[in-house]
C-alpha cells in the first residue's frame, strides 16, 4: 500500500514555527478576511490521519474550541499517560520509534498521513520519513523560537512542485521527496 507522509506548517522568515514561548498569534497577523485556508481544506481530503507531538496536542487543547479535527490524531508522546476522555474516540495515544508508530497507524489502516509540530517533524526527517513539505513563509522575523528544522544525519533532496501567493504577503512552497 503507497502510503504520504505530509508537512503542512507555517513559519517566519528565520524558520521558526512558533515564538521563543511558544506564541503563534504572529500567524494571524495578516489578515485574512475570506477565510483563505490556503490549502488546508485540500490536505484534510487527501490525507487519512493526523500525527502530532505533545506540544502541539496539548497547544491545540489549550485554545478553549471545540476540538477541531475531523480526521483521527494520533499523538506521539513518552510522557503523556492519557487522553482526556471527551477525545478518547478522536485521539489514539503513541509511544516509540517514529517506523514502529508508522506501522501501527498503517495497522490501523491510515496511509496518508499529516505529520505536525516541531520535535515530530525534526524527527521524521531525520529518519527520512517525510515525502511532501508544504511550507507557509509569513513575512516577520521572529528572532528567536521553535525551529522548523534541525540537524539532519543527511542530506535530503527535494524538488520543488509549486509556489503560490496567499493574502498578499504568504508565500506558500510545496517540495516532493526526491527518491
């Protein structure tokens, strides 16, 4: 089975992905009054599951919405023991090895996958897992932050799909892995 491994994320232009506190208002600082998702909605149709980090889960907790993902989460985490129970149908629980959680999400029958935050990218490309990078430059230097990328055991190619203009100011770069 042909599975995707997709990096959809957002960043400044010196590569961080949130503020040194973790702060992300800085990604609405554009404002979007059509509601342009700039491609999110088409990534939610192509892929089968979401695969975050604790960080981002508990980020994505913390904004006091409704929770907002339509696709199953599998959150990769050593230290968070549990989900709270209003997601125990939505969110599955992962620990281990970024192949072995891979094949017990294949298991479960996901193939397409949207891989998010910061520590779980940096490992999926370090283990070269990654086949698309769709990446959102907003026009700001934050100085200092959460990296998008960071030391890599190798080089890894990718080659450039397309490049598009969101809102004015958002440059939005889409790369395939080359293999």
């Amino acid at each position: 089975m042909k599975t995707k491994k997709i990096v959809f994320i957002g960043k400044c232009l010196d590569g961080f992905i949130a503020g040194k506190n973790g702060e992300l208002d800085w990604l609405d600082m554009i404002p979007n009054p059509e509601q342009n998702d700039m491609g999110y909605q088409a990534l939610m149709d192509e892929i089968d599951a979401i695969v975050m980090g604790k960080t981002t889960f508990e980020t994505v907790i913390g904004f006091d919405i409704q929770w907002p993902y339509k696709k199953h989460v599998f959150v990769l985490s050593h230290s968070l023991k549990e989900i709270p129970k209003d997601l125990k149908n939505k969110v599955t629980l992962l620990k281990g090895d970024e192949n072995e959680v891979l094949k017990t999400i294949h298991s479960k029958g996901f193939y397409n996958l949207y891989i998010d935050g910061g520590k779980v990218i940096q490992k999926f490309l370090a283990k070269d897992l990654i086949d698309e990078l769709r990446i959102s430059t907003l026009p700001i230097l934050l100085g200092n932050g959460v990296p998008l990328f960071d030391v890599l055991p190798k080089t890894l190619e990718f080659t450039h799909i397309k490049t598009e203009f969101f809102l004015n100011e958002i440059v939005q770069s889409c790369y395939k892995r080359k293999r």
